[in-house]
C-alpha cells in the first residue's frame, strides 16, 4: 500500500512540475484505487492514514514553494487541503460499505468536482490550485474543448479514465473478466478506449481547425520592471523604480503618437488615494510619460486606499487611520492622455496576506494579534477597463486561477483579457510557471487573446487556442511588444457557466441523500 501511494503521489505531481505531462493524471490515481481496493479486501483498519499521507505528499511536491512567502500559511495550506481532499476520499469509502459495483466509484468522481466547484465558487478559505483539470495547463493541445466545458471537464476526464483503468485491472485480477460474455469484454474495453482517446482526438480537431478571430487589433508593450518585493523600497524610492519602468517603455515606443496599450505589473506602486487620485506622484508621473506619447493607454496595477473622516468604521475590515478609517485594495487602474482613472479592485484574495475570511470571526483575532492579516476589500461585481472604447478584462493575480470568474469580464463586454501579478515572491520555484500556465487555460475557455505583465516574469503575449506566442524571461529586465486580437464571441463555457460542476453537484447531493437513507436504515437495524 506504501508502494501505490508513493506512485499516486509521484505520477500526480509529474503534471504540474513537468511540462507536457498531463496525460499522466489520467492514471496518477490508479494506484491509490488499487491501495484503497488492498485494504478493503484484507479489512485494513484505518486506511485513512495512507490516504491522508497521500494528499499530503502530493500538495507537499507540487505547491512547497508556498513557503517561500510564508512558512506558516504552506504549512497550513498543504495539511488543511490534504484533509479535505481525505473527507472527499473518506466519504467515498463509507459508501462502498452501503453500494456495491460501479456507484461508489461515480460517487467519489462527483462529490470530488462538487467540491472543487464549491471551492472555485463559495469557499473564503479558497486554494483551487490542484484542481484535476489544472493538471493539463502545460498540456494545452490536449484540452482544447475546455472552451464548452472549463477545468472542472478536465478533472471529470480525470477520474473516469483512473477509474476505468481501475476497473479493468480488478476485472482481470478477480477472475470477473473471464465469466463476461463477448458483448461484455466489447463494452469494457471500447469504453475504456474511448474515454482516453476521444478527449484527446476531439481537442487535436479543434486545434487544427480554429482559426483565430480578429475583429480588430491592438499593439501592447508589456514592461517587466523586475524588482525584488522583499527589497522594493530599501534599494529604490518609488519615483526611481517608476522612472525605470518609463525608461522600458521608451525603448519601445517611437517619438511622438503612438495608438497602443501599456501594461505594468500588479501593485507597482502604493501611493493612490482613490478620492484624489490625480494627485499621486506616480499618476501625475504617468500623465507626464502619456503626454509626450499621445493615443497611448497604461494599465498599471496599485495598492489603493480610501480614507473616511468619519468616528465609526465605515466597514468591519477598515482599520484605524489618524482620526478617522482606511480601507485598502489591490487594484488594477487605466489610465490616458485624457486624465481619467478608470478602477478594478481584485476580488480572488489571497487568504492571510490579503483576505481576512469570515471577518466577523477573525478580525477581532486578528486586532489581538496586532493586525498581521491582510484586509483587502474586493470589488463586489466584476467590470471592464476600457482602452478607448474596447472593453478590457483584467484578472489580477490570483484571479487568473478561477476560470468561470474570469469568464465574467467576457460576459461584460471584454474582447481581451490582461493579466497583471507579482509572482515574485516565491522566488525561482515552480510556483510561477504553474501561475502562467493557468492563464493558458483561460485563453481557451474564453477564447481571448491574453497579455500578460508579471514584475519578474513571466511576462506573455498567449493566443486564443493557448499558445504562447512570445514569453519573456525570469527575473530580468524586460519590454515585450506585440499586437493581440480582439474577439467578441462568446465560448459555451462563458455564455453557459460550469455545466459540468453544477451536474456533479447535483448527482453528489442525489448520492448523499441516498447514502444518508442506507446509513439511516443500517443504524435501526
């Protein structure tokens, strides 16, 4: 059993450390089924130990770089998600002690996705990066039918290729394939067959067909200024660090007009108060640069503040500022020669370093302490930024792992969609890479051309079917130009939502109701 978790843990790990290695999800979990199936035929009591160890080995290989930024929250991050992934797994083992044959193996795939929908969508405590489908983010020509189905599809193909693999393997070791008749063998093995290569040979169909929409285009320059967050403000004042950014771009630009969007990095500066934002350095420091390049538009991300003058505070996570409250965001702003200041606020929030959950609970924790946690208030409906009058989506960091959120700024209007972040904080790990690629996934769900602005990388210009067209480096230096495509249309996965999350959770409710009833029954018994 030992032996089938360390493979478990090997063989799902591959996907998100090692590009184009995706395909080895869809038998990264056989050897757990056949450690579960060992035990339960020798009666092992508590299997949730190998299980759990399991959960935790994988979170532990593919996400430690967590620890980088903060020892604690990896720490948690790796054992809280562990655990629950072990109740899914733990539930699924009570219900092959009520159901028999194939059900309690259906019940385990969907209670999995319902729970990686609650995650995507309700959870405060929300840390979707091991969603199954996420596995085939650096295996992008495999996945192309994500644009009808989004991540969760993947995972669904995930579990039924484990599982009828599984299956096979216990057929043929039990004796019960030899007492199938022909029709029987066919259907196992055409099924099996099938739900590993239609996937593969749909998505390779759809590759090769789509051709790219261009209702228009847009030249982008991308500056990278590539400065270490643990010393941004000890090496370099705020005017010198804008000042090396504007150099970038003058690189770039030519003298004079120039028609085109400017992208900076999440939080580049921290010196806007939204009710006066014209009078921040930085801004009136941009306004100077976009005079001397007129019809140029810049989006730059900031840490912004509004100040209240007022005795109470305005909301549970303000806190006390001179005589009067702050609130503070991580915001996303455009801006033009005309002086307007169009305002995202990230809504995805980093829990701990940015989101205070459940606030009634923890910010009076959090008072005691000191105040350590982050209070980021998110924008409660998402909105588009506009370059001229093209509508543009802006996920900020975190955002970009949410894909039916994201396919909100679609839903909105935007005709393409820009990623800015700062992944500079766990350092060169494989953190940054798995970040990127999971903007990957959401050029095919949507379908939109993405540029993408990280402060040390990874700076990209990717396509509509997932392609990076150009990639910039790691922790340099560096301006990116390049010309996206505009496309209105909308996917089956943005116009319809996560059909299938909002199926699995359906069936996991119908199953839990019916394993409630068995354990009911069994209990007066």
């Amino acid at each position: 059993m030992w032996i089938c978790v360390l493979l478990s843990a090997a063989l799902m790990s591959l996907p998100w450390l090692v590009p184009h290695c995706g395909g080895l999800a869809l038998i990264g979990l056989v050897p757990l089924l056949c450690a579960d199936h060992i035990a339960s035929i020798n009666n092992v009591r508590r299997f949730r130990i190998w299980h759990y160890s399991f959960f935790v080995l994988w979170n532990a290989v593919t996400t430690w770089w967590v620890a980088n930024a903060t020892l604690g929250g990896a720490i948690f991050a790796v054992l809280a998600n562990a655990l629950q992934m072990s109740i899914v797994f733990g539930l699924f083992r009570l219900c092959k002690r009520r159901f028999r044959g194939i059900l309690p193996y259906f019940f385990l795939a969907v209670a999995w996705i319902a729970w990686e929908r609650w995650y995507l969508q309700s959870a405060q405590i929300s840390w979707p990066w091991l969603v199954l489908g996420n596995a085939f983010a650096q295996s992008t020509r495999s996945i192309q039918w994500y644009e009808f189905t989004g991540s969760l599809g993947g995972s669904a193909w995930v579990w039924a290729c484990n599982i009828a693999i599984f299956l096979m393997i216990k057929a043929f070791l039990e004796g019960d394939w030899a007492h199938w008749n022909g029709k029987a063998r066919a259907a196992a093995m055409v099924w099996t067959v099938a739900v590993f290569a239609v996937p593969y040979a749909s998505s390779a169909y759809i590759y090769h067909h789509y051709d790219e929409v261009s209702e228009g285009q847009v030249p982008v320059v991308i500056g990278q200024p590539n400065f270490d967050p643990y010393e941004k403000f000890k090496s370099k004042s705020q005017a010198e660090q804008t000042a090396e950014l504007l150099a970038l771009y003058e690189q770039t630009l030519p003298e004079g007009e120039w028609n085109g969007l400017l992208l900076a990095p999440e939080t580049f500066t921290g010196d806007v108060f939204l009710d006066m934002i014209p009078d921040g350095k930085t801004f009136r420091a941009f306004q100077d640069f976009l005079g001397r390049h007129p019809g140029a538009s810049l989006l730059f991300g900031a840490s912004t503040y509004q100040v209240y003058g007022q005795r109470s505070a305005p909301s549970i996570l303000a806190r006390k500022y001179g005589n009067g409250w702050v609130e503070n965001h991580n915001s996303a702003i455009m801006t033009d020669t005309s002086g307007k200041a169009e305002v995202f606020h990230k809504s995805k929030l980093v829990v701990g370093t940015e989101l205070t959950p459940y606030p009634k609970v923890f910010v009076p924790i959090d008072d005691k302490l000191g105040g350590v946690m982050g209070r980021c208030i998110g924008q409660k409906e998402i909105s588009c930024l506009h370059y001229g009058d093209v509508p543009v989506g802006c996920a900020v960091c975190y955002e970009s792992v949410y894909g039916e959120y994201c396919t909100r700024y679609v839903r909105k209007g935007a005709k393409l969609l820009t990623v800015i972040t700062n992944d500079a904080w766990w350092g060169d790990t494989p953190g940054y890479r798995q970040h990127f690629s999971y903007s990957c996934l959401r050029a095919i769900e949507t379908r939109r051309d993405i540029a993408r602005c990280g402060n040390t990388g990874i700076s990209a210009f990717i396509d509509q079917r997932g392609d990076v067209v150009q990639k910039g480096p790691w922790w340099q230096k560096a301006v990116l130009s390049g010309v996206v495509n505009l496309n209105s249309g909308e996917t089956v996965f943005v116009r319809y939502g996560d059909i299938v999350g909002r199926v699995c959770t359906f069936a996991f409710l119908l199953l839990a109701l019916a394993l409630l009833v068995r354990l009911l029954i069994g209990s007066r018994r």
